[in-house]
C-alpha cells in the first residue's frame, strides 16, 4: 500500500494535466497517482504514454458526460494510499509534502490543511487576466510569510463558523482537495453518509463531512501544496469577475443531469452560491448545525457583489423571510451589508498598500507552469530562511 494516493479528476486541461502528473511523480516517493480524466477526448493518455508502465500510475478516461462531483467520487474509488489528497489539474503538490504525510502516519493524525484563514497562496497560469491587473497576474506566483509551525485543531467549531459566514467556501475546514485526509477517514464518511462528495462543489460538501467525523486534525503553517490558475478554471474566471451567470450557462452546473435548486440560495451562478448550495446539502446529513446557518451573510454576499441578479436574491430573500419574519429578515440583511462592505474595504485596503494580488506579501512573475512554481516556492522559503517544524511533543497523545 502506497502512503499517499494523489487523485487528480480532468477534463479538457490535458496540457496543465500533464504537468500535474509528472511532478507530482518526480517529486513524491511511495506513492500513486490516480487521473480521472472526463474529457471529450483521451489525448491526456498521449501526452504520458510514457508512464504506461509505470505501477504507480492509475489512468481512467471516461468518455460520458460526468458532473465534477461523480468525477471526484469516481476517483476516490481508485485510491489505495493510506492517505489521500485531491489536486486540481492545474494545482501542483509543494514542497515536503511526503515528509509532511509521514508525520501524520506517525501521529495517527487524520487530516492535514496548511493554513487558509488569511493566507495567500496562488499560481496563475500564462494567459490568465485579471479585471484588477490585467496581465500582471499571467505566469506568476503570489504568496503570504509562512512561518513552518503545526498546531493541532479541532475542526467541529469551523463548521459553525462556515455556516454563520454562507457563501465564504470551506474557510478552516479540512479538505481533501488540497489537503491531506486518512483513507481510512474517507470510508467512515462514505460508510455513514453514503459518499464522500456531493452537492455542487465537490470541496465544500467533502470538508463538511471530513470535519465531522474527524477525531483528529492539524494545520501546517506551510506551502506544502500550491493551488494554481488555469486560463479556463473557476480560478481565472473569479480573478476575470467572469464567473457570474444565470445557473445553467455555465457547463460546470450542465453536468449535473438532476438539480433541485434550493430555493432560500439565491437561483444564479456564482462561487457564493454554488458554495452555499452545496453547504447546505451537507447540512440535510448532519442536521444539528442547521442553528448555525446565515443565509443574511449570503444575501449580502450577492446583494454587494452581483447586483446584476437583485431579483434572484431579493426572491430567495423572500422565501427565507417567511420563517423568520420579514422585519428581522431585513435587519438581518442590513447589518451583515454593513459588516460585508466594512470588510470588502479593508480588504481592499490591504491590497492596495502592498500593492500585490490579494494583499499577498510576495509576487515572483515569468514563470512558465506548475514545475516552475514548484521550484520558485523552494528557492522562496530557502531565501526567507522559512523551515517545515513538524512538532511531535505537543501532539502525541491528543491524536
């Protein structure tokens, strides 16, 4: 058995694909990579056939139309490592990432996130436009100080927090898709609710669950996986403010063959609400947090930042209002407005002083793909000195 499973879903990205594979196997040892590729085409087969023989290598083309969540959930059922960690074909793993995995099967320590709360962490891919910077942000990597320490949390307390702050995506919450979770973990989730993913966004729905049944979880202050931005993914589109339609114009939501929309998410395609969309999904399994729920911060989400679409948020405003009362739903709206615009602006504040891409502390530009980022963040941490402390004293015991 293999420490690490790396599953890697695809469609139509075979050229970031290929490099997601490849360094992935350069620079893990004990480990296997499964690609599940959806694509209209298996070129992706093409580029690596030269890893056909290669043991570690599980490749899967599935010609049929398959949404992101039975990607991601057809996937998972090739992995055999004792943990698993989902990338994006246009992520690529960072620097130790084996020895960070090696730490957790020595700890028993079921889930590992670096630090997302405030952080920074970001490769954008040549070709990517930004509405803020145009082509600034093309080919480079943008990145926060990381300081290399480990603290054990526990994750119960960041479910509520997500769902007081709907729309805002995982925050806190562990991850399989850019974070380390035991196998072992992932059966007793889909052992108890049927599946690992599901809703609309196979992350949010995932970090639910995985935060539930976790029984122990740590946070590494340290880059040990870098998210990119391909031209076509989500990513881009967020950073172009192109990823804002009506909620079948995009082929992300086409792919799912039955969708019951719930009528208190605002009916329009955006992160906010495919993200709460899906919370919500995973809150019908665990019904106890539904207490926990702020639909005012969703609304004030769509009202500030998709004013285009007033009239699908003002008629899910509506039906929420109806359990709440229509005078309290208001207030509700109107305060969290205030809060979402104080810090929209701070926010702001905070990237013009430093003049980069999301307030981040370092930008490094020219840099061709993900193999580059990969190095470019090694030469970073090495410069700054910054070194992987993966504390044991503090967590033997408590995992």
């Amino acid at each position: 058995m293999p420490m690490l499973s790396l599953v890697i879903p695809t469609r139509n990205r075979q050229s970031c694909a290929e490099f997601a594979i490849r360094v992935a196997l350069e620079e893990c040892h004990d480990v296997q990579v499964v690609v599940s590729d959806n694509s209209d085409t298996n070129e992706l087969r093409g580029r690596i056939c030269d890893l056909a023989e290669d043991p570690r290598v599980i490749y899967i083309y599935t010609p049929e139309l398959m949404s992101v969540v039975e990607n991601f959930e057809r996937a998972l059922q090739f992995a055999i490592g004792e943990y698993v960690m989902f990338l994006g074909d246009d992520d690529t793993v960072g620097p130790e990432i084996m020895r960070i995995v090696k730490w957790a099967q020595r700890l028993g320590i079921e889930t590992v996130n670096y630090k997302h709360q405030g952080t920074v962490l970001h490769y954008f891919w040549p070709g990517v436009r930004s509405q803020r910077w145009g082509k600034a942000l093309a080919g480079s990597l943008v990145l926060s100080r990381f300081t290399g320490t480990t603290q054990m949390v526990d994750h119960h307390s960041d479910i509520e927090e997500a769902l007081s702050d709907l729309g805002a995506g995982p925050m806190s919450l562990p991850r399989v898709y850019l974070g380390i979770v035991a196998r072992s973990l992932l059966a007793r989730v889909r052992a108890k609710y049927g599946s690992v993913f599901g809703g609309v966004s196979p992350d949010i729905f995932s970090s639910h669950l995985i935060a539930e049944e976790s029984r122990s979880s740590a946070v590494v202050d340290f880059p040990f996986v870098i998210p990119g931005a391909f031209s076509a993914s989500t990513s881009a589109q967020r950073a172009a403010r192109t990823d804002v339609g009506s909620i079948r114009s995009t082929e992300h939501i086409q792919r799912f063959k039955q969708l019951d929309w719930d009528p208190m998410v605002p009916c329009f395609y955006s992160p906010y609400t495919v993200w709460a969309f899906t919370h919500l999904a995973a809150v019908a399994l665990t019904p106890r947090y539904s207490k926990s729920i702020s639909f005012e911060s969703l609304y004030a989400k769509c009202l500030l930042r998709s004013p285009g679409h007033v009239r699908e948020t003002m008629a899910a405003w509506k039906v929420w209002a109806q359990d709440v009362g229509v005078l309290s739903a208001l207030g509700k709206v109107m305060r969290q407005l205030v809060l979402e615009i104080s810090t929209t602006v701070v926010r702001l504040m905070k990237t013009l002083l430093r003049g980069k891409p999301g307030g981040a502390a370092f930008q490094y530009g020219g840099i061709p793909d993900t193999r580059g980022a990969l190095r470019m963040m090694e030469r970073h941490l090495c410069s700054r000195r910054v070194e992987l402390k993966l504390s044991e004293e503090n967590f033997l015991g408590r995992a």
